[in-house]
C-alpha cells in the first residue's frame, strides 16, 4: 500500500486507538485528534516507538463549532496531506430526553457527533476532489436505522451521519473520493461507560472492537457505501429488519433494551 496519511479524530479511545493501531500497522503516518494533549502526547509515543511512523498530534475540543477550522489549519500550516479522514470521534448518553437529560450534555453530543464531522468534510472534501483521491470514514451506528428511545439525540445524530455520508458518496462517484459509514454494532469500548450505558442489556453482549474497525477501516479502503460490523446473529435480522417492524412494537423493544439496571433482568 502506498503510504497515506490518516486524520483519525476520537484517536486515544476505543475504536480510535483500534484505527490508529491499524493504519499504522501498515506504515501509514498519523494525525492524532483529541482533547488532552497529555494523552495524544502518549498515544504518539508509543505509536512511534512500536511501528516507526510519522505522527502528528492536534488537541481540540470537538465539541465547539472552532474545532474543525483550527484542525484543517493547523493542517495547511504545517502542509501536512490528509489522505484518509476518519470522523471517529462521537458519545451517546442514557436518559430521558426531557426529564433527566441536560441541554449541555445533548447540544455537545450533537456537536461532536454531527457538527464537526460536517464541517472538517466541508474544508477537507474540495482539497480530496482537486487531488483527485481521497477516502472518508464516517463512523455512524446500526442505531441509525430506528429510533432510540432513553438514547433519543444519540439515534439521531447517527441517523443523519448515515444519510449524509451516503449523500456525500454518490455525489462524489467520478472524482477519485469515497465517503463511507461504519455502522457497528454493540463494541467493548469505554462508550458504554461513558454513557451510563453500561448495566444495559443493549451491552450485555458488546463485541470486540478491533474486528470492528478492520472492517471499517479495509472498507474505506474499497470505497464502501457502508459496512455493518460486529453484531451478533441475533441482532442481523433485528437491524435489517427493523424499518419494516411496527413502529410501535420497535420503540417498546429499544427503550426496554436502554433502561438502566435491565442487563441484571
């Protein structure tokens, strides 16, 4: 493979550091994104020392609408290519929209999950297109295929990853640039537990994310539309099915999977 350099944003946590591992298992150079400089600091240091790869760190706060533009400059000033962007970063939260829920916590989720993915595609996307090459990871959820109640915000945004980065793919067709969404499934990753996720049977059976991202990551390699990974055989009829359920009996279904304690159930 030719060496690329992969933009990867989320890059010190769960599926983050399974793409990092990834792409720089195959001597591609790194730009790592995330709050702590402290912890990109850590992750570069070890990247290098274990695969001997260019690594580059921006710390950022993805969830104010500055993000995007401070990564792609600090991009352009340091005339650092992005070959592959990986739009990785993104939480959800257990709770009732109305009741328990804060708008603090909703508005950042909408901004980390949908804001800034869509901006750093805005600014990334015509360098892609004048190149004539370029591939973007757009890390979406099976959840974006039905609604989720006690995770109403995280379904949504998700939904519209999903729709946007399909969009994005078929306007592109002809210009050497690919869009592609992962939709996993349930994954070992600090989300549940940052999310209050973790006592659900939604993550009684959460699967490795590592198989996950290999997925996703050769996926966005072969310009995919979207790759589905890591459900259990339960759970592919459920996700393939679930548009043609009746809506009613779906929405029961997901918020008795969510409710926090159900896992013990």
């Amino acid at each position: 493979m030719e060496k690329k350099t992969a933009l990867i944003t989320g890059s010190y946590g769960g599926l983050g550091t399974c793409f990092v591992n990834i792409h720089a298992g195959n001597g591609g150079a790194l730009i790592l994104v995330g709050r702590s400089q402290e912890k990109l600091n850590e992750q570069a240091d070890t990247v290098k020392k274990q695969y001997s790869v260019e690594v580059h760190t921006i710390a950022a706060d993805l969830s104010v609408p500055e993000a995007a533009q401070k990564i792609y400059d600090i991009c352009r000033e340091n005339h650092w290519t992005v070959d592959y962007l990986i739009n990785n970063a993104g939480f959800g939260g257990q709770g009732d929209f109305a009741r328990e829920r804060t708008m603090e916590q909703d508005m950042s989720m909408i901004a980390v999950n949908i804001d800034t993915p869509t901006r750093l595609c805005k600014l990334f996307l015509p360098d892609f297109i004048k190149r004539g090459q370029g591939r973007v990871l757009n890390v979406s959820s099976t959840a974006a295929v039905m609604p989720g109640p006690l995770q109403a915000v995280y379904y949504a945004t998700k939904a519209y990853v999903t729709s946007w980065s399909n969009a994005l793919w078929r306007e592109l067709q002809g210009t050497g640039v690919t869009v592609t969404a992962l939709m996993p499934g349930v994954m070992k990753t600090g989300f549940a537990n940052a999310g209050g996720l973790s006592d659900t049977k939604m993550f009684a059976n959460a699967v490795d994310s590592m198989a996950v991202a290999q997925d996703g990551y050769h996926g966005m390699l072969k310009g995919a539309l979207n790759v589905t990974s890591g459900l259990l055989d339960w759970q592919k009829p459920v996700v393939a099915l679930a548009p043609m359920f009746p809506k009613k009996a779906l929405l029961n279904f997901v918020y008795k999977q969510q409710i926090a304690g159900s896992a013990k159930k």
